[in-house]
C-alpha cells in the first residue's frame, strides 16, 4: 500500500511564491528518482523537474531559476518550491516517484492525486 500524497496547492498571485510537498507512505523498500509534472487543462501532462536518490537535480527550461526541487529523504517528501510564479505556471500539479515496494524485487512508477495551482490576480 504505497501511495504518494501531495499538499501545498492554491491561489497565489503572479511573482508569488508557493511550496510543493509530496510524502510517499505505506510499506517502502526504496525510492529512486522523484519528480514534478505539471498538466494544464487540455495540455499533456509535462516534467517540471526531477531530484535523485542522489540530489541530483533536472529543471524543465521554463522553470529554471524559478522551481527548486528537493527531498528529504528521512521523511520520505519530495518538495517543490516555487517562486516568481507566472499565471502560466498555473497547472495541476502531479507528484511522480519510482519507488521499490517491500517484497518486491523492481522499483514502479507511483502518482500522487495532484495539486491544483493558479497564478492569478
């Protein structure tokens, strides 16, 4: 019963800032890459950014400088930290993660519910 739950959505107004969280929970072996999408109403579901099991980091262009990614790996939380928002950040927001249940020899893809986020004034 692995599960990934993100919080952290809502109304911020254009060069706002808003932090991302995404806990993964339930009987857990490993978490390898994590990630950050972004799906806008009728748009494909997009990378954000992506953080390893290492910390190494890939940003999407259009939020370079903008989005920090991080986890705490203690915690199980990936974070996405996001400033100067721009109301075409606006999107529903998917946590991603590759994660190993216990028991099981291979990692899968798991996805949180999504958060939404508007960038609006």
């Amino acid at each position: 019963q692995v599960q990934l739950v993100e919080s952290g959505g809502g109304l911020v107004q254009p060069g706002g800032s808003l932090r991302l969280s995404c806990a993964a929970s339930g009987s857990i072996f490993s978490i390898s890459v994590m990630g950050w999408y972004q799906q806008a109403p009728g748009k494909e579901r997009e990378l954000v950014a992506t953080v390893t099991s290492g910390d190494s980091t890939n940003y999407a262009d259009s939020v370079k400088g903008r989005f920090t990614i991080s986890r705490d790996n203690a915690k199980n939380t990936m974070y996405l930290q996001m400033n100067s928002l721009k109301p075409e950040d606006t999107a529903v927001y998917y946590c991603n993660a590759h994660m190993r249940p216990m028991g099981h020899l291979y990692e899968y893809p798991y996805w949180g519910q999504g958060t939404q986020v508007t960038v609006s004034s």
